[in-house]
C-alpha cells in the first residue's frame, strides 16, 4: 500500500490507473444518458438474462448497435458476433423465447416499467446517475433505493463523506462514530456507511441525532435487514435520507454482497474516514480502493493494544492523516453540499437544510458550489437550468404548478387531468433533479 500523505480535499481528483477519464469518449459504453424509457426497458430486460453483466452487454451492444437489435439476432449471430457459446447461448435463448420476440408489445415502455416497480430504481443512463460508479473496474447495473431522492444530486458529484470500520468496535470507537456522524450532519454533508453492526450503525446514529440525511450502502436487497436488530435504525435512514443497494429484490443475504459494497461507498464519496478497524477487514479494503482512486484518506488513532484498531493504526504509519478531533475534519472539509446558504430551498422534512443555486434541467444536476475531487462536467445536451429557463417550460413547468406548496398524487392527478403512472413518473424525475421531495402518503413538496 503507497504513502498517501494527508491531501487537500478540495483538490482536483488525479487520473490513476483503470480508471475511465471524466468525459465520455465516442462508442463509450453504456451510450450516454439520459436515456427514454425504451432504452430503460431493454437494459432492464437484458439485465434480467443469466449470465449478463457489463462485458457482455458491451459485446451486444457493440455487436449490433443497440439491445433492442441483439435482442432481435438469431443464435448464432449471438455465437458468431458476441461469442456467445456453449451454457450462456442456451441460457440466452431460454430467456428470450420466456419473454417472446416482442417483450415491449403494444405498451408504453413507461408503463410496463411502472407495473414492475421501476418507481425506485437507477440506472446508469439515467440523469442522477453518479458517473463515478460506472468508472468502476466492475460497475453496478443498477441501483435499487428508497428515501429522500434529492440526495442524488449531491451524491452524482460525490459530494458525500464515507465512515467505516469494524463490527466489533470498542466504546471509544463507538463515540468517535457517533461524534463523526452529528459533526458532518452539522455541517451539511451527506454521511455514507454500510448500517453495518459497529461503526456503520453508531456513524448513522450520529448523523441521524442531528437531523442529518446520512446515506446506507446495503450489501443486502432493500426488503432485508442485516442485521436483524437495526430494522429502526434502517427505518430511520430511509426517512431521514437514502438506502442505497445494487441487489435486486429476493436476493439472498451472501458474505460477498457485503465485501462488494465497499466499492460503491468509496465511489460515492469525496472523503473517506476508517474510525477502528482490525486487520484482514471490509474497511482496509475501502481504505485501499479510496487510496487507488486518489481520494483522501483519514483514520482515527485508537490503543495500539487493542486488535480491533491493529489496522486502522497501521493506516497511520502508513499515511493516512490522523483524525483526533471531529471538528478537525470538518474544518478541512468546509460547508457540506447541504449546508444552510442564503437564497436556498429546503432541503427536506425537519432538517433545516438548505440547497443552492438554481434548479436544475433535464440531464443535468448541479453540483452544489465548491468543486470536490470528483465533481463533473454536465454532459452533452446539458440544459440551461435558470429561473424561467425552457428547462422548466412543458409538463415539468405543469407538474411543479400542480404539486404547488404541496399536494397529494391524487391531488395532482386532478389538477392535470391525467392517470398515477405518468404523473408518479414526473414526480420522480423531478425528485431526481432535486426539485420535489417525497414524503409519506404519497405527498410531495417542493425542495
């Protein structure tokens, strides 16, 4: 493991080995978003067929020029132009005669979506989207989540602060969790951990106390809760801010989902933090993937006695800055993207947060001012997101003067003369984009 000797954290993120550059090149894959509800539907279809992930879709997509093409090709123009063979063709084929030669039918591509629960769930062309994660050496497909959606935007430009460590932490450890978690909430950054026993728990705790939106990457589908115990304390994360996992529905609990989130935490984030952590643990590998990726890299100084700290103190000698204070950390960082900020919107229910800056457009979040190592150019076709912009003119205009100060679905559906689908559809756009927040009961307010 190299020196990283403690950094600025509010330095341009350096371009290290295997991973993408920050501007998508051409025929880079997957195309470039925002994608329509068609190229949602067949990358959700394809993702569904056993033995597919990125390589292969990649192949499929180069192959043929689009899923909705390869879906179309005969087996052995799969066999000839994607190689597929052997247990995968026939895998493939079984799949696709399932769903038939026309699985979009006569149907809005929108409302099938809809009828099978896509109301929660990201995909790598859709607007939020953290391009962060699509660098990765092993991307998610997707991403299933529930809670406060305007965290996306902050989240898209890793403008988040990730706190890990071990399960079994002693109480000192513990302490400095929770104080790390209600320092950062205080200062208005997102708080990322895993709702693991331990730290993950007492960091989510922390930010909660606060009133702060803290971030749960779960190595389990969002359905579960590992471990049993924390059922209030997931409750809670889900209220206050977001549960995050790339596990769909019905996904048994396996060791390895939860080794894999690690890279999904790290990528999320601006900064990462191991508070006590023992050697061979799930935190030394976020700590090595956050030092691969140029992040900076802070632990906590713990008993060199004790073996739950043996590999967060090994951090230090090896470079990682030492955090004694939590206050320490939040000075180097500054205000965080949810920090109160005059002429802001709120930010959520009971925060006392704010947002900044305009709303906004279709394809484009705006990172909140005060670039972190991550942030990122709006991508191509970005729109002008100022008041009175045509970004807002059209059904997004009439959406945000239906929901008005506040409104239930079945309000708005009134007001607009429309059916739930296509209004839930808009709304949740538009929760995406950080304009609308949903609350319980199917209410929704402006942020």
């Amino acid at each position: 493991m190299r020196s990283a000797p403690g950094a600025s954290l509010a330095g341009a993120r350096p371009q290290v080995p295997g991973i993408l550059p920050l501007v998508p090149s051409p025929g880079l894959f997957p195309p470039p978003g925002p994608w329509d509800q068609a190229q949602r539907f067949w990358w959700l279809l394809w993702i569904g067929c056993p033995g597919i992930g990125w390589q292969r879709l990649a192949r499929l997509q180069a192959a043929f020029g689009g899923l909705d093409l390869a879906w179309q090709a005969p087996d052995d123009a799969l066999a000839q132009e994607a190689g597929f063979r052997g247990r995968l063709l026939e895998q493939v084929g079984a799949y696709r005669q399932r769903w038939g030669a026309d699985p979009l039918g006569e149907g809005d591509p929108g409302e099938r979506l809809a009828v099978r629960g896509e109301h929660r769930r990201l995909l790598p062309g859709d607007p939020a989207w953290p391009g962060a994660l699509t660098r990765l050496a092993r991307p998610p497909l997707q991403l299933h989540w529930q809670g406060q959606g305007q965290l996306w935007a902050p989240l898209r430009q890793c403008r988040a602060i990730a706190v890990v460590g071990t399960r079994r932490p002693s109480r000192h450890g513990l302490a400095m969790a929770r104080a790390l978690g209600a320092a950062l909430a205080r200062a208005g950054w997102p708080v990322v951990s895993g709702l693991a026993e331990g730290i993950d728990g007492a960091v989510h705790q922390g930010c909660l106390a606060e009133g702060g939106a803290p971030v749960a990457v779960l190595g389990t589908s969002l359905e579960r809760v590992y471990p049993r115990h924390h059922h209030s304390l997931q409750a809670e994360v889900a209220a206050a801010g977001l549960l995050v996992t790339e596990q769909p529905p019905g996904t048994l609990v396996r060791p390895g989902h939860f080794a894999c989130r690690n890279r999904l935490q790290v990528a999320l984030a601006q900064a990462v933090v191991v508070v006590e952590c023992p050697e061979q643990s799930g935190a030394l590998h976020s700590a090595s993937l956050a030092w691969d990726q140029g992040l900076p890299l802070w632990a906590v100084p713990a008993d060199a006695g004790k073996l739950s700290a043996a590999g967060s103190n090994r951090l230090l000698a090896c470079g990682a800055s030492v955090l004694i204070d939590p206050g320490d950390l939040v000075r180097q960082l500054g205000p965080g993207p949810l920090a109160a900020r005059s002429g802001g919107a709120c930010f959520g229910p009971g925060t006392g947060h704010q947002r900044s800056g305009s709303a906004p457009g279709p394809g484009r979040l705006v990172a909140v001012p005060g670039p972190g190592p991550r942030a990122q150019a709006p991508g191509p076709g970005a729109a002008s997101s100022g008041p009175g912009s045509p970004a807002l003119a059209g059904a997004q205009g009439d959406l945000l003067a239906a929901v008005g100060a506040g409104a239930s679905l079945e309000q708005i559906c009134e007001r607009l003369e429309l059916g739930a689908a296509g209004v839930s559809r808009g709304l949740l756009e538009l929760e995406l984009l950080g304009r609308l927040r949903a609350e319980p009961g199917l209410w929704w307010r402006p942020c």
